[in-house]
C-alpha cells in the first residue's frame, strides 16, 4: 500500500511562534490546539494519521482512530511493526501492543506470534474478556477464536536479509532512531533497509488522538526490539510503559529502548505531570529528565521518545537524542512533522 507522503517537516524552533509560548518561570506553555486530533510516532506516522483522520472528521471515535491507523502499519513492511518486522534471535517475529480508551478500559498483547493485527487483538483483550494481557500462546489461541487468521510465519524479504546478516556477528547493539533509518527508504514497500554496520534494531508506533468529541484514546504496536531475547517483552504492550491515557488529562505514548522506559513507568509519568499542569512537552521533558538522571553515562547510547497530547488537543513531545519526529494531522491543515527537542544535542 502507497500512502501520499507529504512531508511538511517542522522543527520545534520553527513552529514557537504559533504553539509554543515561553513563560516567565522558564517552562514552555503551549497554546490552544483544535480538536479533532491525532499525532503518531515517527514519519511513518504521517500515512498512520491519515488513516486516522478519515475517522476522526467524521465525526468517528479517538479509539477506532487509534486502532485502525495502527492497522494502517501492521499491515506494511517495515522494520518495527507487525509481521515484517524484525524477528528474534531465534528467527521468530513476537509482537507487542495495547490500546487504551477514555474510560481507563486497556487491552493489551504480547509475545504474540503469527497474527496480523496484534493491536485489534488488544482491542478483543479490553472488550471480551476481563483481563488487561494476554500473552504467547495463549493470546494466539485467543485471536483465533476470535477470528484472526494464522499467518505462515515466514519472516519478510527484508527482515530476512537483516536476520541473516546479523546472524554473522550475532551481536545486539542499539541505532538510535533507527525508525526513521527506516521509512526513509520504506515508502511502505518492501525495500531492503540499508544499515551501515548490517544491525537491525527497534522502534515502535505511538498513536494518541482526541476526537470531536473530546474523549483521549491511543494504541501502541511494534514487533520490539531487533534480535532480542526470545521471550523479551518490551515497554509497548505495558499500559503505563508505551501507552497510557486519562481522558481527564491527557494521552502519551513512547518509543525508543522499552527497558528503560520500563523503569520509569514512562508514559503514566508523563501524564501525571501533565495532571500537575505541565504542557506535554514539559511533561516528556521531565520524564527524559527523570530518565537521563538514573544514569546520565550509559544515557547517551540509547534513545527514548515521549509524545503527549492533552485535553485540550495541545501536543509535545521530547526525546533523549536528537532525531526524534512526530507527526501531526488536525483540521487545520495537512498532516505534518514536528522535531523533537532533545536532552542531549547531537
Ligand atoms: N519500545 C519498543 C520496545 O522496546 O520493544
């Protein structure tokens, strides 16, 4: 599937003078935003927002929105989300995600093999049963008693290629911003990722969106972290870790190394200090802070990204690196990114 790329890149100093204000205590204070709304992770975000979109305008709700767009991207090849993406260590492709809605209901999957859309999974998870998690085997039965189809389990063009080249030197190390390494080849088609150093990693798809409404949901997916452990689990299928919404509040999502963001209960970290009055950007900023502050050394070799948006639509994020983009769609324009600000400046 080929989805227009329009890419209207902003970076954060760019758009200041319309979204951002600064304040005389230092914090940044962001001015009203629309709604409908919804932002996603990363430039493949953009084609996930359209999608997203044509629900919101009309008139549909924040939780479809957030469900359909990431069945927008679990169902392309690319290196982070759904069965293209990068198996494990051992060759299996293992997804994670949950999905979260504006009365506190989540759903949520994980280690789950061979089923095409782990986040309409998580969807049933919240729906049917009466639990938050399922996981492995059990998810799986789970989604095909509920209609899901089994895949062949055969790993992607691409992600075989990437698998055997790691085989060679067997070894997990991080690429920052590797999502982005990605799309820029990607165009949603099944086009080899080219990697200088033959590494393959991970990053995920956030979406949080506000619908006319005024209700807050968001969804989370992604195959993990490249060549992990089999058996890993990352930050994207926890609610509080890659997702968590209070629809009193406001909404985040994560991407970047799940371990740490694990560590810190990133996303309900971003959204209580929204609750405490900071704007979403500030928010991430302070659980980056937060983050960075456990081990401001081994900090600099990973990435984390927040995204937020809140009740009244305005939207931030922030990251550990530089290189961190997100993209936007609300009424007022066409889709577009937005840079991240960063702890660390490059
Ligand atoms: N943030 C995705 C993962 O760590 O698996």
């Amino acid at each position: 599937m080929i989805y227009p790329r329009r890419k209207f890149l902003k970076n954060t100093a760019s758009i200041l003078p319309i979204m951002v204000i600064a304040s005389s205590c230092g914090e940044t204070k962001q001015a009203s935003a629309k709604k409908p709304i919804i932002v996603s992770t990363w430039d493949s975000g953009l084609p996930v927002n359209e999608v997203g979109w044509k629900i919101l305008s009309s008139g549909g709700k924040a939780i479809d929105a957030v469900e359909k767009g990431a069945n927008s991207i679990e169902d392309t090849i690319n290196c982070c989300v759904g069965l293209g993406g990068n198996p494990d260590r051992d060759g299996y492709v293992t997804l994670d995600a949950c999905i979260m809605d504006d009365q506190y209901n989540c759903g949520s999957v994980a280690y789950l093999q061979d089923i095409k859309y782990p986040i309409s999974v998580a969807r049933k998870v919240m729906e049917l049963t009466p639990h938050v998690m399922l996981v492995g085997e059990g998810a799986k039965q789970f989604a095909l008693a509920n209609g899901f189809k089994e895949e062949d389990g055969k790993l992607s063009e691409v992600a075989q290629i990437e698998y055997e080249k790691w085989l060679k030197k067997s070894e997990y190390k991080p690429i920052i911003n590797i999502e982005q390494t990605q799309s820029k080849n990607q165009n949603n088609q099944a086009a080899p990722a080219k990697l200088d150093n033959g590494d393959f990693n991970h990053d995920t798809m956030g979406i949080v969106a506000l619908d006319g409404q005024g209700n807050l949901s968001g969804s989370c997916t992604t195959s993990g972290m490249g060549f992990k452990m089999h058996g890993r689990v990352g930050d994207s299928p926890l609610i509080g870790g890659g997702l968590y919404v209070d629809n009193e509040i406001g909404a985040a999502t994560s991407s970047g190394q799940g371990e740490e963001v694990i560590r810190i209960c990133g996303t309900h970290l971003v959204v209580e200090y929204m609750r405490m009055g900071k704007s979403p950007t500030d928010a991430c900023k302070a659980a980056i802070e937060r983050l960075v502050k456990i081990n401001p050394e081994k900090a600099k070799t990973f990435q984390v990204g927040f995204l937020a948006i809140n009740k009244s639509g305005e939207h931030g994020a922030f990251s550990i690196q530089p290189g961190f983009v997100y993209a936007v769609k609300d009424s007022d324009q066409d889709g577009y990114l937005v840079n991240s600000e960063s702890y660390f400046k490059g």
